[in-house]
C-alpha cells in the first residue's frame, strides 16, 4: 500500500488528496480527499485503505500525523525506514 498526499492548491488552500496503491497490480484500492491535514484525516484515509485487509507494508510521504493515525488503527506495529 502506498499512501501518496500531494498538495494542491485551490484558492490559496492547501488540500489534499490521499490514494492508495496496490503494489501488485498497480491499481488505486482508496482515496480521500480533504481540505486539511491533521490526524483524523489520516485515520480517515487509512480506515478507507484497510477495509478490504491490513497491508503487508505502508509507505508514506513521512507527516507527521501518520504515527498517531496508525497507533490508533493497527495494535501491533513496526515503525522503520527503508533504504
């Protein structure tokens, strides 16, 4: 799963939109749009992503709210960067 959140700006805003990526095949699994950036917006994107199943492995673009988005979703979990 790849969680991908470019900024786009629409009248001075900064909003985002989430998507998530099947490794495999490619394909978008979710997405989610949102006028700001804060933990709930990420607990919200990820209860979309893993609706389907818990992933294997999540790469992000590394904000600072995924941490806590994440605590509050999956009881076990491995925090690491990869090279």
């Amino acid at each position: 799963m790849l969680a991908r959140n470019p900024l786009s700006f629409r009248e001075g805003k900064q909003d985002r939109f989430w998507c998530c990526l099947d490794w495999d095949t490619r394909l978008i699994t979710s997405y989610h749009y949102s006028l700001r950036v804060n933990p709930q917006q990420a607990q919200e994107f990820l209860n979309k992503a893993i609706s389907k199943g818990k992933p294997k492995y999540i790469q992000t673009d590394a904000g600072v709210f995924y941490p806590r988005a994440f605590k509050k979703l999956f009881i076990q979990i491995k925090f690491g960067i990869n090279n």
